[in-house]
C-alpha cells in the first residue's frame, strides 16, 4: 500500500510542469525579451495582455534557437501561443514598445512549459496515475483561465476608474462654471434694478 502511494506521489510529481507568471513595464522606445531553454518535443505556452499604456497594444515575437521567428505579432492587446520545440535550445519571447514615442506598456504574461510525458517500459501503466495527469493538466488550464481572467478585469477597472475620475473632475468644472454664472447674473440684474439718484 505504502509503495502504491509513493507512486502515486512521483506521478503527480511528473505530471506538475514548471509555469510562471510575470508582469514586466516596457517603456516607450524599447523592448524586453526573455528565454527559455527547451528540449525537443517541449511545448511552450505564452498567454499575455496589455495592462496599461496607450491603446493598449505591443509588438510580440518568439525566435528559435537558430534566431528565425517563430510566431509573430504586431500591436495586439492580448494574445495565446503554443510551439511546440523542434530542435532543442534556447527560444527567446520578446515584447517591443518600439513603435510608441512616449507611452509605457504593462504586460501581464503566463508561460508555462509542458515536457512531454514519456512513459517507462518497465512499469505497468497504472490508469489512476494516467488520470491524475489529465487532473493536473486540466487544473493547470484553469489557473491560466484565470490568471487571464485577472489580468482583462484589471485592464477594465483600470478604464472604470479613469473614466470615473475624469467625470467627477468635469461634474466640478461645471459647477464652477454654474456658480460664477450663477454670481454675476445676480450682481448685474441687482444693477440694472438700482435707481441712481442724482444730487
């Protein structure tokens, strides 16, 4: 029993893979790349958006190891992509500002990379452990929905907020306005109705 549940634990082990997520500033002019190295027949998920800055759009690459692009996008909000590796080696994602004269970016982005499972010949295969690896992938699934999830509800407060701000600050230049109306109206009438005497 004790071994049955030591093997039950490598396999969840096995079935984890590493997934990171990242919020990086790119200011205006520039661009941020970052690398992973991968084995052949890895797959590598990116998911990212654009938080704040501008009209909310970047520049996106991913290269192989041999520098040729591998997927590419220009001025996109948010975007998913899967490659699956190849050759092995290091690939490198980059997100460009290069295109804005003055507005930073804020990308919020998921990678996750998914070794494939190779199975050992030796070993019986087990179908709770080949369920415990559909569980895992499909909790890793829901936690990049949500991680996404997050990411589009902080873009949209984000608007709330603005536009709410600059509503309230309208609402006061208005009742400025109404009231300094409001004032010489009341004193240039209040002239006009005054008798003038003469001595």
């Amino acid at each position: 029993m004790m071994s049955k549940f030591v093997y039950l634990a490598a396999a969840v082990l096995v079935a984890l893979q590493s997934v990171a997520a990242f919020n990086v500033v790119v200011p205006a002019q520039e661009q941020r790349c970052f690398f992973e190295i991968l084995e052949r027949g890895d797959n590598l998920h990116i998911s990212y958006q654009v938080g704040e800055g501008g009209h909310l759009d970047i520049d996106f690459w991913i290269t192989d190891p041999s520098g040729s692009f591998v997927e590419d996008a220009n001025k996109s909000a948010s975007a998913t992509y899967n490659h699956e590796a190849k050759v092995p080696g290091k690939y490198q994602y980059c997100f460009s500002n290069a295109f804005s004269t003055v507005t930073e970016k804020t990308v919020g982005f998921n990678v996750l990379v998914i070794k494939p499972y190779k199975e050992d010949p030796t070993i019986k295969a087990d179908p709770l452990e080949n369920e415990i690896r559909e569980l895992a992938a499909g909790i890793q699934e829901i936690r990049n929905e949500q991680e996404y999830t997050m990411a589009r509800e902080k873009m949209h407060r984000n608007t709330a907020e603005s536009t709410n701000s600059r509503v309230v600050w309208w609402s006061l230049f208005q009742s400025g306005i109404l009231f300094l109306v409001c004032v010489f109206q009341v004193t240039y009438l209040k002239r006009f109705f005054e008798v003038k005497r003469s001595v």
